[in-house]
C-alpha cells in the first residue's frame, strides 16, 4: 500500500511516517517547511529539538531498514502536487499539509487571508489532483472538533438525522466554527463533501480533538532524530503540551478565562492509532464519511489539575493562575460529543491521560534550560 | 445617507444604483470590470449592448442631476478597499462584487481556485476593512438560495429551532451547495456569521433567488446607457433570461434534464425594492440576519412554458426542447423555502413573471440579430 502524507515534516506527519514505518506500506512525503516558519514567525522553536528533513530521513531509512520518498514542495502549487499525485499513485492520502493555529489566524488580516487561502487551495489543488490522476485513493484530510463550535445538543458524527415541520431528513450537522482557522477547516470539509458527491471521490473527514503528547507509537524513541515537534507558543502549542512546558519551567499553569470549556482531546499515540484504523477501513467510491476522532471530553480546569498533579507525583511544585481569556468563547455550556464510529473499528480511548502526560513532562525535562529561554512565547498577547 | 456599491458595474449593482438615483443618499461605486472579462472568457456579450463606465457615469450624472463617485480597483487588494471605506465611511455597503457563476467555477481546476480564492478573500478583506474604518456600517452581502441546495425539510431563514435527542438549540441551517461558485457563498455565509460574533459587525446576509429581467426599476429607462446588462450564455446567463434569449432568436428554449428542478426565482425590479427594504430597516450590532429573497418558487419547466406562452401572445412561436442535463443535481426533490423576513418588512412578491417576462423580451427585441450572432454561447459545453 502507497501512503503519500501531505505535511510530513509536522507534528502529526512525522509522527505517522514513524508509526507506519514498520507496516507492509511505502511511505512518501510531501512538505513546504512552514510549520518551522510559522513558529519561527511567533518567535520559538520546539522544546524538543528536531532534526532537518534531511537528517530525519537519513535516520528513518537507517533505522527503519525503509526507503522514504520526500519532496519538498507546496501544495498551493498545483502543478507540483499533480504531478507528484500522479508519479505515485497513491492508494492513501493523508492531509496534513495546513495552517493549524486558530490564534496565528487571527493576528490580523494579512494572516487571516494568508490562513484561509493556503488551507483552502491547498485542499482544491488535493481534489482536482485526486481527481485527475488518483481517483480512487482514499482522502484522509484532518478536519477539528472545533468546527462544530459548542452547539446545546449532542455532536454526531458529521450529519444528523432530524425532524423539522413534519418532514425528516439527514443533514450536515451545522458548524459554528471560532476562529478563520476553524473556519477554513469547514471551507475544507464543506468543499470535500461535495467532491465526493460530484467527482466521486471517496474521503474520510476527521474532526479531530486536540492532540498532546510526544510519543507517537510503539517504534519511538529509536532514535533521537526521529522525535516529532513539540510546541509551546501561543499559537502553536496546544493547551496540554504548552501547560506542561509551562510547568518545567516553574511557571504557573495558565487558564484562559474561568476553565470552564470543554474540549475534546486525545494523546498523540491514540491519534496514531486512529489513523491506522481509518486507512484500514476507508470508504466506499463517492462517500464522505465523516468520525469524531478523540479519547476523552474534559474542561480546561481538570487538564491543568491533572498536570499539576502529575507534577506533584514528580515534586514539581506548580500552581494554577486563571487569567483574562484572551478569545471571545462561551465558558459554560453544554458538550457532547459522539465518536461511536472510531469504537466501532476497534478504538479503545485511552483512559489514562495521567501516564501521557508524565512520558510528555519526562521527555521534555531535559529541554527545561531551552523552554525557559523561550519562556516569553507562553504570553497570550493575540487578543480575539 | 452613504451607500458604497462593491461591484457597481454587473448586472445588479448597475441596476441598483440606479434604483437609488432619485432616493435621499449619496451613491459611491467601486469595481474592477472582472464581469466584463468573464463574459469576454465565455466567448460573449451582453444582449443588451452596455455603456463603458465612464459614458455610464456622464448619463447618470445628467439624469439625475446628482454625483457618483467611483473607483476602480480590486477589492482582493485590502490596501485599496480599506483606504477607500476609511475615506468614504459608509453607512450601507452592499458586497456585489463576487464572481456569480456556477458552471464558470466548474470549467477547470484553476477557475475553481480562482472564484474560490476570490470571493473568500474579497469579503475577508470587507470584513477587516469594516472593523478597522467603519465598524457601524450595514453590510449587505449576496448569497444565494443555491447555498441550502435541496433538503428534503422546508428551508428556513438562515436558522431552525431544533429538537436533537432531547435537547432543542437554534442552529445555522445545513448548507448543501452543488458548485464551487455556491460553495464559496457558503464559506462566505460562514465567514461573515463569525465576525459579526466576534467583531461585532452588522449584516443581513441575503439568500437570493435567481433573478431574471432588465427593469431595475421606476427610473428605468431614462438614458440608454443607464441600461444594466443581460447575459444569456451557458455560464452567466441566468435561466429566464437565456430562454428569452432564446426565444427571440427562434432558438428553441433548452430545459436541462426533465426540467422537473424547482428553484426560486424573482424579477430585477422585485430585486431592488427588496434591497432597499433591507436598506431601510438595518439589523443590530453584532447581528448576523439571514433573508431569503424571492418572489415565487417554481419548476424550470414552468418557466419554459411562461416564455413559450408569452411569445406566443407576441406571435413568436418557439419550440421547448429537453436535453442532457450537463449538471449533477437532483431532478425531483422536494423544495418548500421560506421568505417570510421580507414580507414582514413589507415585500409584495411579483405575482406575474409574465409581464417581466413580456417587458424583457421587448427589451432584447432590437438586439436580435447581436445575439443571433453569439448564440453558440448557448451551448452547455460545462459538464458537471
């Protein structure tokens, strides 16, 4: 089976090309660096320290006794993608390849454009690329639980089935995304979803929570160059990551606004997993099947007491600060999500969020002096 | 009061600003002449010949006694159309100043990029500018009917109060667009919806039907070349306009497919009175209204038969003929959309097309042999 992952120098690409690295699959990739530029851009680095692409590939075909086909390119670029889609043949897409930061949207309006424009082409030139010369591949194209915003009813998975004036249909569940990124991840699914009802495309949509965690999978850590990223900026570090960076560093765990939001999450090697059950089980020609991807719902307040309890597991002393919620958000509400369909194909959530976050900080402790240089990267200063 | 016209020269910004010559307000115009370079792409013209904007500028001027600024430029360009809000501070901006083609976005991988790229980024850079200069301004913004596609529950405005397991919350309603050109109102739909929450903009977002005829309205027709255009091919020629078209060149009247689609519709002149409703009566700060603006709900068949009747009153015996619909949709759906917004504010549908249809067909009379000359532009060659 031919893998082609869009985005492969990320957080969530490498991490794939390293679980994958020992299934009967050819792993390709594609990736323009900007991820790197972005986080240059907010003025950090990762906390771990990540090899070029080029020492990364050295050390996966060393390791891995496997050859990686790597291109450097933009997605943006169609003439780029097509002929690379049709160089390959892909039996798999998977797309990984966008801006995925909600607050680096929303700086101002050259980077709201900037975030929008690239997502959204980047997932046109996809379609018109599968379409053309791939047809038959299976679009795995990362999509947010945050598109669905924090509706008073339960989330389903996609569509819903409902009853209005008397008459019964199957809709899109509407979504009510936050932020241009958000947003442009519902441009995405809304654009995906009719190219599978118009050119027969067949596409699995994942509304992913958000990922944290550092261990990818069972062939980490085999060797250092290896690791995936790991930020901690406001824009790029997700809030699990960026609270236990804050607490290597003794810096108080930071909870926008009351902590009273729910969100989604799921450890990066749960993310893994899951994308191995979705390759295995792609869609039928012409579906567009969308899953809830995530292991577990918690407000923002119990994911910094769990850390903060961790910490102490690890006598690390680390308080909880609650500070202005620097985004427009509802802090109370409702939240109930579905992710039946992953359990379905044998997902089994991880129930432990405790021991993931201890491998996070355990991986992370040798980095604390590099973190804490880059301390000044934690401050919410993008107001929204 | 001051209303800026993005897209001041189509079909409907032309009309407009002429529907509001004689009303109390200042008129200002902006456009970059993309619809004329569209028509050209497509090989054609408009049937009614069009004044340039200057000569359009010097007879409005002379009518009506009365000024109109404009400027030329791009509104993807945020440098232009923020220092032109910030110069004229409008209190009503009506956003026209899109690409309106379904088949022309399904032509090929570039155009879909291109009408996409440019309707996203032309009402992102509208919202900014709004934020940034003119914050308390109404914007008016076009969206389409084609936008909720065709559920198989009544269409409601914008929103529905739904029960889902119990718990009952007022949702966007589920948008299933069928092109990329509806696609984009759709992100756009979905763009504004959000800064109006976040930025606390006004909006009414309008959900039109499709709109046929050439009387904007009372003012109509003063001066020649105070004419708006009239398309009639395969990708800019709205339906009842291209079966006119048809009809006075003894073309037959091509229904795509069994021609049993039902769609909105609404004349020009119901077009402008709605508008200026809209006008009059402006939603709060930080509200997202949503009209669906038409007149009358019918089967293109229908419509077929109203123009072969209405030529048949003016002697021209015409032929329907019913070819291979070159479109993907759904040919018998269920279609029962509401408009009840508009006809609170005071909005008396057009019950009779067949009189706009007689006037718009008198209209194009002279032009009979000029759209003889194009009529392989009538040819649906866009499949999709």
């Amino acid at each position: 089976m031919k893998i082609l992952i869009l985005g492969i120098d990320g957080y969530l690409g490498w991490s794939l090309a390293n679980y994958f690295a020992n299934e009967d699959c050819q792993i390709f990739g594609i990736d323009s660096f900007f991820r790197r530029k972005w986080v240059k851009d907010m003025g950090s680095i990762s906390a771990i320290p990540i090899a070029s692409m080029n020492s990364r590939i050295k050390a996966y075909e060393a390791t891995y006794k496997k050859e990686m086909l790597f291109y450097k390119g933009d997605i943006t670029n169609y003439e780029f993608l097509g002929s690379k889609i049709k160089e390959i043949q892909p039996d798999v897409i998977v797309h990984f390849a966008q801006c995925p930061s909600a607050p680096y949207s929303m700086i101002s309006q050259s980077k709201s454009v900037w975030v929008q424009k690239n997502n959204l082409i980047g997932t046109l030139n996809l379609i018109y690329a599968a379409k053309e010369y791939a047809p038959d591949a299976h679009i795995i194209k990362l999509g947010t639980m945050g598109e669905y915003g924090t509706p008073n009813v339960d989330i389903p998975e996609g569509f819903f089935e409902i009853e209005y004036k008397g008459r019964k249909d199957t809709l899109p569940f509407p979504r009510q995304a936050n932020s241009w990124y958000h947003l442009s991840k519902v441009h995405d699914s809304n654009n995906l979803q009719f190219a599978c009802r118009n050119f027969g495309l067949r596409c699995t949509d994942i509304m992913q929570g958000v990922v944290f965690g550092f261990h990818g999978g069972p062939n980490y850590p085999a060797h250092r160059k290896l690791g995936t990223r790991l930020d901690f900026d406001q824009a790029f570090g997700t809030v699990i990551n960026r609270f236990c960076c804050e607490s290597i560093i003794n810096h108080a765990i930071t909870v926008y606004g009351d902590g009273t939001q729910i969100r989604s999450f799921l450890p990066l090697k749960d993310c893994m997993q899951c994308i191995k059950l979705v390759i295995q089980n792609p869609p039928e020609p012409r579906q567009y099947k969308v899953i809830n991807q995530f292991a577990n719902i918690h407000a923002i307040n119990e994911l910094a007491s769990k850390v903060a309890g961790v910490c102490k597991l690890l006598s690390m002393e680390v308080k909880i600060v609650k500070m202005k919620n620097p985004r427009k958000e509802v802090e109370k509400h409702y939240y109930n999500p579905d992710n039946q369909n992953l359990k379905n194909l044998g997902y089994t959530p991880s129930s432990n969020f405790d021991s993931e976050i201890m491998e996070l900080i355990e991986s992370i402790k040798p980095y604390k002096k590099r973190i804490f240089e880059y301390s000044s990267v934690l401050n919410p200063t993008i107001n929204w």
